[in-house]
C-alpha cells in the first residue's frame, strides 16, 4: 500500500517538473520557483475563501431565501 502510494507521488511529481521543464534547472531556481508556484496557490486560495465565497453566498442566499421561515400549514 505504502509503495503504491509512492510510486503515485513520485509519478505526478516527476510529471510536475516536466510540465513545468523545472528538471532542467539548477537547485536553487528550482527551489525558488516551488516557493513562488506555492504562495500563487495560497494567494488563490485566499481569495477564494475571502472574496469570492462571501459573494457567492450573498448572491445565493437570496434566490433561495434560505432565512425565510418555514411555511406552516
């Protein structure tokens, strides 16, 4: 199991850097352009969760009225 989950990582990571031609360069560009692949995914990530997931919620939130109170019948 554990192997398997290694080859995995060691497959999807050796298609990184050959995606990205990372595998040609020299350590310290490599390691540099990692950190800076790294903080554009969390910069993303933050906007996501601070910007667009509020909106989205106050777009929605009306269409479905979801505070309105149930109909009693």
């Amino acid at each position: 199991m554990l192997e398997q989950i290694n080859k995995f990582i060691e497959y999807w990571w050796f298609r990184y850097l050959m995606v990205t031609e990372l595998y040609i360069v020299e350590k310290w560009e490599r390691v540099t352009m990692h950190v800076i692949i790294l903080l554009l995914f969390l910069l993303v990530g933050y906007f996501n969760f601070s910007v667009l997931l509020p909106l989205a919620s106050k777009l929605i939130r009306p269409a479905f009225d979801w505070r309105a109170d149930p109909i009693h019948y």
